[in-house]
C-alpha cells in the first residue's frame, strides 16, 4: 500500500448517514489528511477537520464541483427508505451512480469504491460474489442495477471501480435497517418480556458490524491491486459480512437478556413458562400490518402531526426480509485480499441492543 494516498483527496459521498459517519471517523483514525465530504444537506454531527460541500447525486453539475481535484471516492450515498417509489430509489441508486462515475471521470478521478448491498442475492448458504441474484425488494434491485450502471465506466480514462457488497449493517447509533429489527425485539422484551418471531423464528441472515464496513471499503480504496478492469459486476466486488449469521430466534435472545425491563416484563418472565412468551407471526398477519403502518405514518407526516417516521415502525420491505429465506454470505475474496473481520454477531450485537435500551423505551419508539 502507497500511503501517501491518504494525504491525497478523498471525496466521502452520503456523509450525513451512519455509515458515512463511522466512515469519516475510521479515516481519520488512520491518518487522513485531506478528506472531503459531500451530502445533499450539512450534517449536525460532522467531524471537525473535515471540509464539507454540498452536492446532490442526482445533479451532475454539482458533482463536477466537489469532485474537482479529488484523486478518489468513497461513494456510501444512496437513497435507503422503505417508503420510497421505485423512482425516486432508481434516481438516486442508479441514475446517481451514473452522474458520479461521469463527473469523476471528467475531473480526472482514480478510483472509486461504491457501497452495493447483499441484499442483491438469491437466498441460499454461503453466497459468494458469483452467486445467482434475486433482489429481494426494490431498493436492492436498484443497488444491482446501480452496480452495473458503474461498470459500464470501470476502466474509462484511468477510473477504476470496486463495489462493497455490506450483509445487514448494525452497530450502535443506527436507526433503520437492522436497527428496526434490533428495536422491536428490545422493545418487546422490555416492556412485555415477550419475543416476536416471524414463522418459526430459526431463518439465518447475514449481519456486519459497521466498523467492519468501513474498514473493509478503506482496505481495499488503499490497495490499487484490488481494482480490476473487468466490467463484470462480480469481478468487481467484494462481500463484506460478520463469520457468523444469525436468526430472528437468536436476536430476541440477545435483547431478552440485555435490555432493563418494565415491572409488567419481570412479572410477565417469572409467571409465564418461556415456550408462552413467544410470539409467533405468520406473514398474512404482518403483511397487512405493515402496510397499515406505511400509509399511517404517511398521512401523519404529510398532515403535519408527526415529522419523520418512528424509529420502531413495521414497514413492507421488512417483512420481506423477515420472512426470506435463509441467506448468508461468504467474504473469503476480500478475507484473500487481506482484510479480516472483526467483529461478529454473537460478540457484538449485544452492545447494539444495550445502547438502544440507553434511549428508553420512548427513544427507541420514535
């Protein structure tokens, strides 16, 4: 590895979420000195040091702005809501993909390491980057359509491309995605000392911690071998997950020993034998529920009353991947190209869920 490149430019799209956040902060742990930061708004909890400049992905002019004289990208931004159309998501995760590989390109750029999503694959054990894919919603059909839209460009005057293929993020701070998992089992064990479980609770799913995330997409912007000039997007890419998966069963059991529980949750767990408390739910059940929620909070949102969607709401999409099959993951090409993971999720999901507890039951709620 040359290290000068962390003296050199580097552009961090989406930094106003949890990944661009932890992101900021794992490179200037190791030393970068010149990092600029891009969202379509100035974050509140941006490091200091960092240079910030406003663009939006789905304008290119305002790319070529903040990419000029940058000598890489780190490109984490992408539109990631459960309510959003099929446009607004394929806007922003493809047509955006396209307006950054362009505005790099034209700024003279190196190389870029795009965040995709393992949520592209076909369910199945120990899917590698060659595995089938079957997008299991919209938002991960336009992170796979995002991923060809950026091989198209690999290679074009000197740029090359790699894609970072995250399992399902978790770690402290977060507040969608796995987090919304993490909340409803917490919430369930705190207040009722109960476990929800969709179908027989026993489905395996890939999960990585955040700070493995980050590190693994620093390793390989770092390592110029690891840029190929294919324009194969599994040639391109690397899988990025926790060694062990885990299922719904599993997470409820980490939350029940691990959150502080309400005085009804105590009586409830010393007068309820353990096979009673679990609550399991068919899909008819959640599905309706889900979209009960959806149009809820819309109106709520769009009638002013509420102004952003509650941290523990049920939405579609999440039923979806509650109820996939098993799927877990395989990172042995990026284990080969020498980055290990860290953490795992027996070890480390537990402080998620404590640091959910740490807001209340209120704080997790909304």
């Amino acid at each position: 590895m040359d290290k000068r490149i962390r003296e050199r430019q580097v552009l961090v799209t989406g930094c106003g979420g949890f990944v661009g956040y932890n992101l900021l902060n794992a490179m200037q742990a190791l030393g970068y000195t010149n990092i600029r930061a891009t969202d379509i708004a100035l974050p509140k909890n941006l490091p200091a040091g960092i240079q910030f400049m406003k663009s939006d992905v789905t304008d290119k002019a305002s790319l070529e702005a903040v990419l000029e004289g940058c000598h890489g990208v780190i490109h984490v931004a992408d539109l990631f809501d459960f309510f959003a159309s099929k446009e607004q998501l394929f806007a922003v995760n493809v047509q955006g993909t396209k307006n950054i590989c362009e505005a790099a390109i034209d700024n003279h750029v190196t190389r870029m390491v795009r965040f995709s999503s393992g949520s592209i694959y076909k369910a199945g054990f120990n899917c590698n980057e060659e595995s089938p894919l079957q997008p299991i919603d919209q938002y991960a059909e336009s992170k796979m359509k995002g991923e060809k839209a950026a091989s198209e460009y690999n290679g074009d005057k000197g740029f090359k491309i790699a894609l970072l293929r995250p399992a399902v993020i978790f770690g402290e701070g977060s507040r969608y995605g796995a987090a919304r998992i993490f909340m409803t089992q917490a919430l369930m064990a705190k207040l009722l000392g109960m476990k929800l479980l969709p179908g027989d609770g026993n489905c395996k799913g890939p999960y990585v911690h955040v700070d493995d995330v980050v590190n693994a997409a620093l390793h390989i912007y770092e390592h110029e071998g690891l840029f190929t000039g294919s324009r194969t997007p599994s040639d391109m890419a690397y899988n990025i997950n926790a060694m062990d998966a885990v299922s719904p069963r599993e997470i409820a059991e980490m939350a029940d020993v691990n959150v502080k529980k309400t005085m009804l949750a105590k009586l409830i767990r010393d007068l309820v034998p353990a096979e009673y408390r679990e609550m399991h739910v068919t899909r008819g059940i959640m599905d309706p529920v889900a979209m009960a929620c959806a149009y809820g909070v819309k109106a709520l949102i769009k009638a002013g009353i509420i102004k952003r969607k509650p941290g523990a709401m049920l939405e579609p999409s999440e039923v979806d991947f509650m109820f996939c099959h098993d799927l877990t993951m395989d990172c042995g090409k990026i284990i080969a190209a020498g980055y290990e993971p860290m953490r795992t999720c027996s070890g480390d999901m537990p402080e998620t869920i404590r640091g959910l507890d740490r807001q209340g039951w209120y704080g997790m709620l909304m």
